[in-house]
C-alpha cells in the first residue's frame, strides 16, 4: 500500500470510535429533544445532520487530543483528567447547542440578531439544561472511556468487553 493511503486508513480508523459514539449519543439527544418538544413546531435533526455533526465533533475530539493542553494531569488519577476533558469538550458543546439554537430562532425570525431576542423570549430553559444534563453525562461517559482504555490499552479492552479475539488463521 503506497503511504498515502497508509495515513487515509489510519486516520479514518482513528475517527471511527468518537465518530459512533457521537452518532448514537446525538441521536439519543434527537429523541429526547423531540419527545419534549411533542406539542412545539420543533423539526428533528436528520440522520444525514447528526451524521456530519458527529464526524465534526469526532475530528474536533482527535484534533483537541493533539493539543498539550488537553492531557494536563497525566501523573495525577484518571479522575482529574477525566474532569478536565469532560469540562473542556462540555463547553465546546454547550457552545454548539447554544449556537444551534440561536440559529434555529434566527432563521425563524429573519436574523440573527432577531433570532436572540425571539430565543431570550421564548426558550424552554427547562428543555435547554434537561440537553445540557444528558450532554454532561455522555461526554463524562466517553471521556472516562476513553481514558481507561488509554490506561489499560486498547488491546486489553477489546478483550475485557467482548472476550478474547480468535487468532488468526497462518
């Protein structure tokens, strides 16, 4: 295989993990959001929609991982590091909800500018923090994840969750 298809796969299989989580916890959010909103003229995300937004935020995770920043207590237990990225990737995606309501209200009443008066006076905050709870515990979930697998290796998760893997046939 010539090496830029080397990198192609290995950046694709380094994409996947966050990628699936994202896609199923979105469309969890989906659900939920629209279950609230029954009685509201609320349109539900598409699969297309959460598709490319858990892309986006599967790539954001790897690209965020990359920073010196984001692994600042790496002699101190997983608890630090796990509160630490599960604050950092909670704000980045209350600024995305936020954003995407402001949008949402925006494209109804014109603008944007209009859209934040008409979200100030007609958000259900109850609906909005209810989204919030359900995000802090999905990114508490994949950042604890994720740093235990980093602890333990990848190898030995795999066989802890699902058993040991056959050899393969020589």
């Amino acid at each position: 295989m010539s090496r830029a298809v080397e990198m192609v796969k290995e950046e694709l299989l380094a994409v996947l993990p966050p990628t699936i989580f994202f896609f199923v916890s979105l469309h969890i959010v989906a659900v939920i959001r629209t279950l609230m909103a029954r009685s509201t003229a609320y349109q539900a995300s598409s699969t297309l929609g959460i598709g490319v937004a858990a892309l986006i935020l599967g790539k954001a995770v790897l690209i965020a991982d990359l920073l010196p920043a984001i692994n600042r207590f790496p002699d101190r237990p997983l608890l630090y590091n796990v509160t630490w990225k599960t604050a950092l990737y909670l704000l980045v995606a209350t600024a995305i909800h936020f954003a995407e309501r402001i949008v949402e209200f925006g494209l109804e009443a014109g603008n944007l500018a209009a859209g934040w008066d008409k979200m100030a006076a007609e958000i259900v905050w109850p609906h909005f923090w209810a989204i919030e709870i359900l995000l802090l515990l999905l990114v508490l979930v994949y950042c604890t994840a994720r740093e235990l697998i980093r602890v333990i290796g990848r190898e030995k998760a795999i066989r802890i969750f699902f058993g040991p893997l056959p050899l393969p046939e020589v």
